[in-house]
C-alpha cells in the first residue's frame, strides 16, 4: 500500500480524477468508477429535518457551469499544525474563548463543492486548549449571513447540554457561558440544534484539551486530526456541487468518511511533517455523527494512548477505537524515515471515502530498526 501512495500520479483526469491530493492509490480510480455507475438516487430530507429547517442548505450551481461546483468554494480542511501551544503557566486563569459559527462553501474534495456548517470557517474548529482549574467564557456568534441556529455543547462542561442551550444563537447573535475545567483529558466539542446529526454532520465539531496541573510531557511535533463523515448525494471526485442527502444520513451510508472535513486532506502538499528521532503527540477526534473509528498509523505504533481521551495512559497499541463524539491522544517515536500513512482500518472508509493522512518522516535511514533487502 505505501508504495502505491507513494507513486507520483497526476491529481486531475485518473479515472474519473479519482487520485487527489497528491495521492495515487490505483484501486481506488476501478472502484470509484465502478461506484458511480450505480449511484444512488439523493434521499428526502424529511429524516434530517426535526425542528430545524434544513431546506436552505441546497446550493445553487455555479453560475459559470450549471453542473460545476460553487464559484465561492474555499478550503475548509483544518491544518493539523494549527493548534495553540502547551499551557506554560502554573496558575488557573479566566480563559475567553471566540467562536464564530460560519456556513460557506467549500471543498469536500479537489473537484467537488459542499456547503459546510463550521466554527470559524474549518472543520474541524479550532483546537481549544486550557488548564485543569481554569474558569473557560465561552462566547459564540452566529454569522448574520447564515440561515440557521446554531450553539456549542462541550463535553469537557459538567452543567446541562455542556452549554448547548446556553448558547443557541440565531443569525447575528452572540450568546456566552462560563464553566470551571475541572477535569484533565481531551473532548469533543459539537452543535447540537436539532436536528442535532445534521449540524455535526456538516462540520461542526472541535476538541477542547484540558491539560493538567502538571502540564503535559515535551514533545518536538504535535498535531490536530478529527474524522467525521459526510452523507452527500454523490461519491468522491465526481465533480460538481454536493448537496446533502437526509436519506443516507438516516442509514447511516456516508459517502465520504474523512480526517479533516476533505478527502485526504492531509496529504500531499498539505501531508504533516517530523524528523527522524522526533517525539511525535497527536490529538485525534471523532466528530462523528454515527460512525466510531479504527485509528491506525501504518508502520507505527501507538507508544503511549489516552484511550478516549482520558488522563490514564496505555502503552503499546496498534489500533485504537474512537467512538463517535470522542477522542483520544496518543505519542509515537520515529526512528525510520519515509512516509507514515494514517487511516480509520475500516479501510474501504479509508480507500475509497478518504480517511487517510500522511506523515511525512525525513531524516537517515536506521537499518538496525528497519532494512528492506535488496533482491
């Protein structure tokens, strides 16, 4: 499989511009192909629709191209790098934290549009980052040129709805809370107006780290990944605009299951990057709404896991599982240089929907530890 990625193919016009982003995977182009033949027809909306009306989310066309995607398209995939760092102070503090949530079309893949609902224009949002003991204000604004209502429940918040009702915001409101960040560990953070799968299900969700009192152990990189599916009404690199699907969101059949709100966001030139010797931590979440993950890295091993984001550690795993609304952060060494390939091991989510990223390792080769032979 490594090889396979690794080829440097063309990321326009293979097999329906299947291999994105700098990857060149050869079976996905045969069996996206194959897929779009039978595409299924787009769902009602009825199943996604509850108490909030969701029937502003179809997108017109692109007025350059009836079938082309938006003109207003940009990328929304969060850059993994794009994290505060860790809390350097020894004394709980009053931390104000600015949301916006912002609804905009972007790229879901290299050819194909969405209208994505986010916080601050990402998905995921950004990574809040705070101390065990702190008094965390939240402050939320809704976009005035959004169509719906929106507010943030925190699973790091012991109070009711973590602060959903709190801060449910139409357009052009602001609406805050505060909370005391009582508990150390790593949390998801999501909309959740009804009908609540919908909101997460375009792209509202984060991690919130509470780091404890102690502080976290060093580390030369860290990084910030979160998987989510999104239940639209066409496959990956099809092209166009595409709109949601309440049919599929209601069977659970998402066409795309990826890390970063893009399929293989982070990859290619936008692939994460170390050095051989580095110690390398992770913040990995599940936005969800429906599906949990079998987080892997290929050619590594987990060496310390918070599983579900708690303050607990396990040591040695290969592959974890991170529930839908949850989280865990895990610490790798790399002696060996080359790309690491990380995906949810439910691999067809990985291969033909998009959940995979890159690490890339540079540095001198270490055959004690790993020596392909020459034939």
């Amino acid at each position: 499989m490594t090889e396979m990625l690794n080829e440097g193919l063309s990321r326009r016009g293979f097999v329906k511009r299947a291999a994105a982003l700098g990857l060149a995977i050869p079976t996905i182009g045969a069996l996206l192909s194959a897929c779009n033949d039978d595409d299924e027809e787009n769902g009602a909306a009825s199943a996604a629709a509850d108490s909030d009306d969701h029937e502003g989310d179809d997108h017109p066309a692109s007025s350059e191209d009836d079938d082309g995607p938006s003109a207003d398209a940009v990328r929304i995939a969060k850059d993994p790098t794009d994290i505060p760092g860790p809390i350097n102070r020894s004394t709980p503090e009053h931390v104000v934290v600015e949301l916006e949530t912002v609804e905009l079309d972007g790229w879901i893949d290299e050819e194909t549009s969405f209208k994505f609902w986010t916080f601050n224009g990402t998905v995921p949002g950004p990574m809040v980052r705070v101390r065990e003991g702190d008094t965390v204000e939240i402050q939320l604004t809704n976009n005035s040129d959004n169509q719906h209502p929106h507010n943030i429940d925190l699973h790091s918040v012991l109070g009711p709805g973590g602060g959903a009702e709190a801060t449910t915001v139409s357009p052009g409101e602001t609406r805050g809370f505060e909370f005391k960040a009582l508990h150390p560990g790593v949390y998801v953070y999501h909309c959740a107006v009804p009908h609540i799968p919908t909101h997460v299900g375009h792209g509202m969700y984060g991690l919130i780290v509470v780091e404890p009192e102690a502080g976290l152990p060093d580390v030369d990189k860290e990084f910030y990944i979160m998987q989510g599916e999104f239940y639209v009404n066409q496959r990956p690199n099809q092209g166009g605009h595409a709109n949601w699907d309440g049919d599929a969101q209601w069977r659970e059949q998402p066409n795309y299951v990826v890390f970063n709100g893009q399929f293989q966001a982070i990859t290619g030139d936008h692939a994460m990057h170390a050095q051989v010797g580095d110690r390398v931590r992770m913040f990995v979440g599940n936005g969800g709404p429906n599906l949990v993950s079998s987080f892997h890295v290929i050619g590594g091993i987990i060496d310390v896991l918070h599983r579900e984001g708690q303050a607990e550690a396990t040591h040695n795993v290969e592959t974890t599982l991170i529930p839908a609304g949850g989280s865990s952060w895990m610490e790798f060494d790399f002696d060996v240089p080359g790309n690491y390939i990380l995906v949810d091991h439910s691999l067809g989510r990985a291969i033909d929907k998009g959940a995979i990223a890159i690490l890339t390792v540079e540095g001198d080769d270490n055959p004690e530890i790993f020596n392909p032979l020459d034939d």
